[in-house]
C-alpha cells in the first residue's frame, strides 16, 4: 500500500488536477468502500453539486474540502489508488467511486481489494477520524533532538518504531527498511542502545529518504505497485537498496542482502553494514 512519499504525491497531484473542479455526479459502486459514509443516498447528496476547494492530506489520508465546509475522507489500501480519467475512457478493474466534474474528466478511486475507505464528514469532525498521528516528515521541520527524544522513550524494536503511525506518519515495511539501511541499524536495535550519533543518522536518513522517493516520483514494487495519479509508476525502485533485494550484493558490503522474520513478514537487510 502507499507510503509517506507516495501519498504525497498524491497529495499534489489531485491538488493540481481536481481543485476549483465542480462535482457533476458521483457513481457508487463500491459499497464496501463507502459503507462508513451512511447510505449511498446520503452520501451523494453531500457530493453532488459541490466544488472541490482545496485537497490536503491529513497523516495518510487524503482530504478534499468541499465548497459546503464539509470534508470528503479518501484512504488508501493494499492495491487501491486514484486515476485521473476521461469519461470515454473504459473502467479499470476494482472501480468503487467515480466522480465527474462539470468541467469534463473524471476522478476515479480503484478499490480491487476492498481496503479503502472514502466518506464525508464535518470538519469538526477530521480529526477523530484521522486518530494521533505522529511526526510528519514532509510537513514540518523535526530538528534530530526532538527526533530522538521521542524515540527514546519507546521500548520497540527499531523497524517496529519507525513503522508506528503515532511516531512517524506514513512509513510501511518499504521505507523502514531503506531507512534502517541508510543509517547503518539493525531492524530488530531498541532505542536505548543507540549513540547520540546513530540517533542523527537515523533522523537525517529518514528525512533524506522520504523527499528522495516523492523526487523521483515514489517506488512501485510488486505486482501491485503504486502508480501516480495518471497512471504512471515512480522511479525511485532504482534507488532501493535492500527492500525485497534478498540475495543481491549489498552496496555497501560484498555479502547478500538478507531478509528475517520481523512481526508476521519480512524485512530486509545488510548483515555486515547494520550493527
């Protein structure tokens, strides 16, 4: 599913695309998508007629404010995405919400796997739904120190923290590994056995890596990789260095890569290089 990266591409993309868009008509059919959105009814009639003013994205969610104050919540599962289409256009597989504008072209949200979730809600209403989250590596600025203090008082494992939505929004089992791999750290290291220094190669590693992959238009791994909103897959697959890379030399070492048992999946890593 997306990460941090991608979903900010996202982000941008649909703000470039759909904002000041008057919605013409919304078709459903994805009923398990929307089910948190009431009735079908009900759910069209806070959609239909309305202009998107602005889109942001809230931890992983991503939110269109609608001309009535009201917020559409779009979040994004395991093989789901959004595409920009025209009406001529025939429908993907996995189709569960497609909004058309006035203007012409369409948005439509793909939900082959049923994980997704879009609804309305008041916007006293987003932040319960959004639920703590934690740093931000896109939005704000996280000087290494505050980084690290938050780090220290979690008793997780390392790969665990970092794939924490209260700790760190956005980073999945993908990131993670590229991260811990850049900083030279175990997956399975606890924060009170890290230096002062291997606590500022963690924070830069995770800032760096994140604006990396959203550079060069985020990763697209699996058969089910991330595409943007067109369609199109990133590029930043040329740059992971270990994630799913098991059996390759490492970069940095002349041993493979390896991958461990890390809480139900894998995770990926440099025996020589990550102490």
């Amino acid at each position: 599913m997306p990460e941090l990266p991608e979903l900010e591409i996202l982000r941008r993309d649909l703000d470039k695309e759909v904002t000041g868009k008057k919605i013409k008509s919304v078709e459903i059919t994805g009923t398990q998508t929307t089910k948190r959105g009431g009735t079908k009814k009900s759910l069209l009639a806070r959609l239909d007629g309305h202009k998107i003013d602005s889109v942001s994205r809230k931890g992983t969610w991503i939110v269109l404010g609608l001309d009535s104050g009201e917020k559409a919540m779009i979040s994004l599962g395991a093989g789901a995405g959004l595409r920009r289409n025209q009406a001529k256009d025939a429908p993907q597989p996995g189709l569960a919400v497609n909004i058309t504008f006035t203007q012409g072209g369409q948005l439509r949200l793909l939900d082959p796997k049923k994980s997704c979730e879009f609804f309305v809600v008041g916007e006293d209403e987003v932040a319960d739904v959004v639920g703590e989250i934690g740093f931000d590596l896109v939005e704000e600025a996280i000087p290494w120190t505050k980084f690290g203090e938050q780090l220290l008082r979690r008793n997780a494992k390392l790969k665990a923290i970092l794939m924490d939505p209260t700790f760190l929004v956005g980073i999945g089992p993908m990131y993670s590994d590229e991260i811990l791999f850049e900083s030279g750290l175990r997956y399975d290291r606890t924060p009170e056995g890290l230096s002062t220094q291997e606590l500022r190669r963690l924070s830069r590693a995770a800032v760096e890596i994140v604006h990396d992959s959203i550079k060069h238009g985020g990763a697209s791994v699996g058969p089910d990789g991330w595409v943007n909103l067109h369609g199109e897959a990133g590029s930043y697959n040329e740059f992971i260095n270990v994630h799913h890379r098991d059996g390759e030399m490492s970069p940095r070492a002349r041993g493979p890569i390896v991958k461990a048992k890390f809480q139900g999946a894998y995770t990926y890593f440099c025996e020589q290089t990550q102490v």
